[in-house]
C-alpha cells in the first residue's frame, strides 16, 4: 500500500487552489495559473450526480444557469466562501484535479487550497475531507488574505503592515498583514454577488424587468462603476417583463447602475474603516508608507481604486492581474511549504 501511495504521488501535480464562491482558479508551479473555472455544477435533480459523464462542472455548467430543463439543477456549491454542499464540492474538485491530471488513475497530488480568513474548525475540516475524498494525499489550506499577499509580491513575512483587499465573489477580506499572520481582519459577506444582486433589484424595480445573474453580471462589467466616469454609456438589455411574463427589452445607464451599487460599495468601505480603526498604531503608520493593495475580481469595478483611495486616505495599488492573485499566493505556499507551513492548516494535524 505505501508503495502504490508512493507512486501515486510521484506521478501527481500537486495543485494550489483558489476554490471561490464565483471561480475556482488552479496553479501549478510549471504552468502558473492553468484553470479558471466557474464554480457551478450541473448535478440531475435532487442528487449529487454530476451530468454529461462528470463534465458539466465549470463553464459547460455556467452555460446552463437559468437555461436547464427540468431533472437538471445548476448549483453553486460554495457560499460566501465556505462549502454549502459537502458532496458536489467533492465532485467539483475531483473534476478539476482529473482534468489537470488528463483522466489518469491513481493520481493523488498535495493540494494548497485558499480558505476565506475567520473559518472554523468544522468549516476547515470540511475542505480537508472534501479535498481528500476527491484525491488528494495531503492538504494545506491558507487564509485567503495571506495567499493574496504572496500572489501580490508583499513582504508578508516581515515585521511590517501591509493591507489587503480581495474582494471576490461571495466575500471581501481585509486584512493587516505581518510576520506571515494576520494581525487584524474581517471577512466581509459583501462582494461581487452583492453588487450582483443590487443591479438585478434596481432593474426589477425601475423596468418592472426581471433579468437573470448572467446578465447582471454582464452588466457590471460592461457598465459598472463606483464613481462618476468621464463619459457615460448605455445599455440595452433584455429579460422577462414582470406583469406580462413576456420577453422585453430596457435602455439602461452607466449613472443608475452606479447608484445601485452604492449600497453594497458602503459596506465593503464601512468594513475596512472597522479593521483600520482596530489596527495598532505601528502598524497604522507602515500602512501610510506601503498604502494598501486591491486584489480579486472586484478591484476590477471601474473607478474602485480612486473611491477607496478618496475614502481611506490611502495610496491604493491594484494588484498585477487581480483576479489570480490568489491562486498565485497558493503557488508561493507550494514552493514554500517547508517555511511556511507552521501558518497554515494541514491534513497531517489531524
């Protein structure tokens, strides 16, 4: 048995894990980041059978929110960061680490998989064993603020603050950073979903037109903002009209989804206002030297950066490509894990 565990790992690509609510995102330290998935899963009705042969995970399973049949449900396994079900996560990763590995048997990797900061005991455990059931033979999970630390280039390891902001899909983490911990944070259950939501409800409520989250989310990223642009845009959009239940058509504007997104963009403010006002004075000072670092897809909201900056009286530096910030800093935890593995959760303490 030791020799097949043995060849099983020779033969394995251990695998750094972004695994969030909207993306799961994979590195692997010869290839950086080589997947970037939605985290969707299309499972038959009532079970945790995932369709197509196992590969309606991802994207294929993107495609089909709002538009499967009956016997088919489309669901998001993970919510505001942590696992919501425990079987189809399973699955979810078993197909990413199948895939990496082109469908080989008897694979079994080392996993570094970002966690969001302030989870429980129950709530590591469940990624641990979820990960393990899907095959891997050791597990490493990292908080999610000091994987977007590494991923961005900071010195997290030294005796100095640096702030960061990731602002993913169902969470945003702020974190002062030091000496490889986090000396004060907050997981906030506002993000990318949130202003997901507000532009849904805006549309619902001005155009009496119901639109689905892809076409929210399209929305966002066509004509999102946080602040005032130099030149304003339209949009057209379509969905189902909320008294006739027929399809219909708005002109929409870049000013009203800007006001929509006020609401969920104050509390993520608020929240970093909170861990700013709790940090200890030495730390207060490195921030105004090293300012503050924007990473996940929500540093991507146009005119984000000059808001907070404006907001905190900070200097903010988006990270280099955001988006895979994360699973970048899991690939640091990878090629460190001898150093750094006393800062992280493990299979092997358990």
């Amino acid at each position: 048995m030791k020799l097949i565990e043995w060849v099983a790992g020779r033969f394995s690509i251990d695998m750094g894990i972004d695994l969030g609510t909207a993306n799961t995102l994979v590195y692997v330290e010869d290839g950086g980041v080589v997947m970037n998935e939605p985290s969707v899963v299309a499972v038959k009705a009532g079970s945790s059978e995932v369709i197509l042969g196992g590969r309606a995970v991802g994207r294929e399973a993107y495609r089909m929110q709002g538009r499967a049949p009956h016997g088919i449900d489309v669901i998001r396994p993970l919510r505001e960061g942590v696992i919501a079900d425990f079987e189809i996560t399973e699955a979810m990763l078993r197909y990413f680490i199948n895939a990496l590995h082109n469908r080989r048997r008897f694979v079994k990797p080392r996993l570094v998989i970002a966690i969001p900061y302030g989870t429980t005991e129950v709530q590591r455990r469940a990624f641990i064993d979820s990960a393990e059931r899907a095959g891997a033979r050791e597990v490493y999970l990292v908080e999610e603020p000091i994987a977007a630390g590494l991923g961005a280039g900071l010195q997290v390891t030294e005796p100095e603050g640096n702030l960061i902001i990731d602002i993913g899909g169902g969470t945003t983490e702020v974190a002062v950073l030091s000496l490889a911990g986090v000396v004060e944070a907050a997981c906030l259950r506002v993000a990318g979903d949130n202003f997901d939501e507000a532009i849904v409800k805006h549309i619902r409520d001005k155009y009496n037109l119901l639109i689905g989250p892809l076409m929210a989310e399209d929305i966002k990223h066509t004509i999102g903002s946080a602040r005032a642009m130099e030149q304003e845009y339209s949009l057209e959009i379509s969905g189902r009209d909320f008294m006739t239940g027929r399809p219909r058509r708005a002109l929409i504007s870049s000013d009203e989804i800007r006001s929509a997104l006020q609401d969920p963009l104050r509390r993520i403010i608020t929240g970093i206002q909170n861990v700013l006002e709790r940090t200890p004075p030495e730390l207060s000072a490195d921030l105004t030297k090293n300012g503050c670092t924007l990473a996940g897809g929500g540093a991507l909201l146009k005119g984000l950066p000059e808001v907070l900056a404006e907001e905190l009286d900070l200097e903010i530096n988006v990270a280099d490509d955001p988006l895979t910030c994360v699973a970048r800093g899991t690939g640091v935890v990878l090629r460190q894990l001898d150093r750094l593995s006393p800062f992280l959760y493990s299979s092997n303490q358990n």
